[in-house]
C-alpha cells in the first residue's frame, strides 16, 4: 500500500513537518509505502482556474502521487483557527480523482493547546473531495510540539503524545489496508 502524506508548511523546520516525518518513519517501519510531499521544499503556485499548470514540475508530481496514493495524511499547521494557506492552495490544485474512495487522515500543529478548527476544515475538504475520514486525528499542541521541536528536550510528555500518534496510525492503516484489499474494493 502507498501512503501520501502532504505537509502543509512553508516554515523551514515546522512541528508539523517534524510530525510528518515522525509518521512517515512509523509507516515505513509497519512496511507499507510511503511519500512525504513537503510543500516548504517543493512550492506551489497560486491557484487560479484561468491558469495552466501543466509544466510546473512540483504540482505535475504532486498530482502524480496524489493518484498512485492508496490512502493519504495531511498535516498542517494552524494560523489563525484555520489551516495555513499554503495547505489550502494545494488542496486547490487537486480535485475528486485524487482523494475519491481513500482514506484520509487529518493532523494539525498549534500553538495553542489543539488545533481543531483546522481539522474540521481540513476534513470538511475531504469529504467534499470524496475521500474518507478517519474517524481519529492527530491535534498537538502546546508542550505536545516540544517533541516535534529542533532542540527535543525530553520533556515528561513525550511518551504519551507518542503513543497517541502510534494508536492513531495504526487505526488509520489499518482502516486503509480494508479499504484496499480485495473485498474492500468491491464496496
């Protein structure tokens, strides 16, 4: 199975592209496939539906992982109670062929205690885009970010948001590996 993951920050070293690579070593590691599209690394345009993009190198491959991907997490950071911009612009470029049927696992980074309201959006897209919603997502916040932070300091938290990032994982691959099997497809 190929795991898509689209982290949503143009920060250099952002907690949620730390969280993005923290998901994508767990994925590995559980054997299945997985990408990590790092918008900071590989920049979009700016959407308009009076443009052409079909020489832009970034969105040509983003639209290519998109379609091989069997299931799909995003992660962003949220300003402002919302998603960032640069996560919005992407999921712009992208349309039904590329979230219809799989299963789509939401994340979010704030500066507060949970990032909620950019979850909500970003799964009200989901499903506007046909994609299917884990019924869990990942929110860390506050002194949850010192995990996912350069200068990792060990704080007494970090096992527990850990193990909720692990249980999240697993749950949402396990739900994407039914939904991708033979007897799944034929729902």
């Amino acid at each position: 199975m190929k795991v898509m993951i689209l982290t949503g920050s143009n920060r250099k070293e952002a907690t949620s592209t730390k969280l993005a690579e923290h998901a994508a070593h767990f994925i590995n590691q559980q054997g299945e496939q997985v990408t990590l599209f790092n918008l900071h690394k590989r920049p979009l345009p700016f959407y308009s539906p009076d443009e052409s993009y079909a020489e832009h190198e970034h969105l040509s491959a983003l639209h290519q992982e998109m379609l091989t991907a069997n299931a799909i997490i995003l992660i962003t950071p949220e300003y402002h109670g919302s998603m960032s911009g640069v996560m919005k612009n992407a999921l712009d470029h992208l349309g039904q062929t590329h979230f219809n049927g799989k299963v789509v696992l939401s994340a979010s980074s704030a500066g507060g205690a949970v990032g909620v309201s950019s979850l909500l959006q970003l799964q009200a897209v989901v499903r506007n885009l046909h994609g299917i919603n884990t019924p869990d997502w990942i929110s860390i916040g506050g002194m949850q970010r010192k995990r996912f932070e350069v200068e990792y300091d060990g704080y007494e938290g970090g096992q527990e948001i850990e193990d909720r990032i692990r249980l999240v994982l697993e749950s949402f691959l396990n739900l994407a590996r039914k939904i991708n099997s033979p007897a799944g497809a034929a729902l």
